[in-house]
C-alpha cells in the first residue's frame, strides 16, 4: 500500500513537471531601447495608493519623463509599470525595530505586442530615515533608462 501511495505521489509530481513545461511564459524579455518613441504609461500598484500617489508625483516632476502621458487603463497603454512596495520591520537587541521599506519594479512595453516584454527591473531597499524611498529612486532609474533609449 505505501508504495502505491509513493507512486501515486510521484505520478502526480511528475505530471506537475510536464504541464509546467508546457505553459508558455506569460512575458518575453526585451531591451530598454524598446522604450523609443513610447509615451503613454500605466501604473499597477497593487491598490497601493500611497505609492502610486508618489510614482506620479515623481515622473511629474521629472523633466526627463516630462513626455510621458499617465493613463487609467492598461489596454490604452504603450508601457507597463508595475510596482510593489513592502514595510518589514526587523528586531534590533535589545528593544527597537527598524523599519526597511523595500520596492520592487518591473517594466513592460506592450505597444503592439502579443506577449509584454519585461524592458527593465529594479529592486532597492531604504534602511535608514535619510535615504530617499524606493519608488524615488526607481523614477530616477527609469527616468536614465528612458532618457537613453530616447536620444
């Protein structure tokens, strides 16, 4: 019985494996220079509103991005941003916590394309009150990218 059970279980992993192999990604990569001419954006947050309150602010801010045109909707968008950011609190000997906000991005370009292709990634972490934020530094990053593959 418990080799049957053993063979059912491993039958059944086996069976995950090939239907993973199967699927097609859902996204291909590509280059930042894909960012050329683009100039309406959407910005997924995750209904993080905080943040994407501050992504706006920025990109607006930003003379670099200043072509760029927000929209409401993904379907009426030529590039994707999707951003996530995290509070994690980590314990300090002996009482106190320290607060790390991390931010994650990835950017699509999906302007006449079957499949959106991941044009650029970024990850930081803030550790201390004195650097700037994730997101801020993320719109300074993709502000460089687009910059570069606008010239």
């Amino acid at each position: 019985m418990k080799k049957q059970i053993f063979l059912f279980a491993l039958l059944a992993l086996f069976a995950t494996f090939v239907a993973a192999q199967d699927k097609e990604p859902e996204y291909e990569y590509g280059r930042p220079s894909e960012l050329k001419g683009l100039t309406k954006l959407f910005i997924d947050t995750h209904a993080d509103t905080q943040n994407y309150d501050r992504l706006v602010k920025e990109i607006k801010a930003t003379s670099a991005l200043k072509d760029l045109k927000i929209v409401e909707t993904a379907e009426e968008a030529e590039i994707i941003i999707l951003y996530k950011g995290d509070i994690e609190r980590v314990l300090t000997p002996p009482t106190a916590s320290l607060a790390l906000i991390q931010g994650q991005a990835l950017v699509f370009v999906v302007k006449g394309l079957n499949k959106p292709r991941l044009v650029m990634r970024y990850g930081n972490v803030q550790e201390s009150a004195w650097e700037q934020k994730p997101s801020t530094k993320f719109i300074k990053e993709f502000a460089k990218t687009y910059k570069t593959a606008n010239k």
